[in-house]
C-alpha cells in the first residue's frame, strides 16, 4: 500500500495483482484521512473492477464506478445512520462474496502511516 510517511501517495493499480481468473476484493478503510472520506470496498475480478463500493453512498453506479453489489446492498436496506453501519456493510459485502470472517485479533496495523496522521 502507499505509505504517506515515506512521501509516498501514489495509488494502488490492483488490477495488475488480479490476472484472468483471479478475484480479489480491497477494503480501503481511510482513503483520505485528511478530507475525511468515508471507507471503499473494490472487487475485481480478471483484472476489472467490478464494484467500487463508496461507504458514504454503497448503491451508486455508474460508467466510472461499476457496482455489481449495488442491487445486493439496495436490498439489504442498511441504515446509514446506524453506528455500526460500516461495519454491517463490511459483513454484507463479505457474505455475498463468502470471503472468510474477519479476525479482530490478526488484523495488520501499519504503526507508523497511524502516527504519521495521530
């Protein structure tokens, strides 16, 4: 990933990391922290995105932001006002596409891009 204590800002070409046949999903959690963005979710698969999910508006689609997810998370009818919203849409995303539950207790932490913005 980017590392902003290392001057480095540069974006993350993930479809280079997903040949044909290959998916992979993205949850980018603080895509700007200084403008306070709301959290993305990215699904490719065979080297395209297939959903961009904005937290802040999860059922937008578009030409430049494909959504295969939106029809699944217009359904689901989530609160966004609830406080455990992200959180009920992580699991929303994860469950459509049987990804394996998140351990709490083995997640990666990047110590120094958190002091960096502490």
């Amino acid at each position: 990933m980017y590392d902003p204590s290392l001057g480095d800002f540069d974006r993350i070409d993930y479809r280079t990391l997903c040949p044909p046949g290959v998916e992979l999903v993205v949850f980018e959690p603080n895509p700007c922290v200084a403008k306070a963005h709301g959290p993305k979710a990215y699904h490719y698969r065979d080297g395209q995105a297939v959903s961009c999910v904005d937290y802040e508006a999860p059922d937008t689609v578009g030409e430049y932001w494909p959504n295969e997810l939106a029809p699944v998370i217009t359904a689901a009818a989530l609160d966004y006002q609830d406080l455990d919203y992200e959180e009920q849409l992580t699991r929303l995303i994860c469950d459509h596409l049987r990804l394996p539950a998140l351990d709490r207790d083995h997640i990666a932490l990047d110590h120094a891009v958190i002091a960096y913005f502490g």
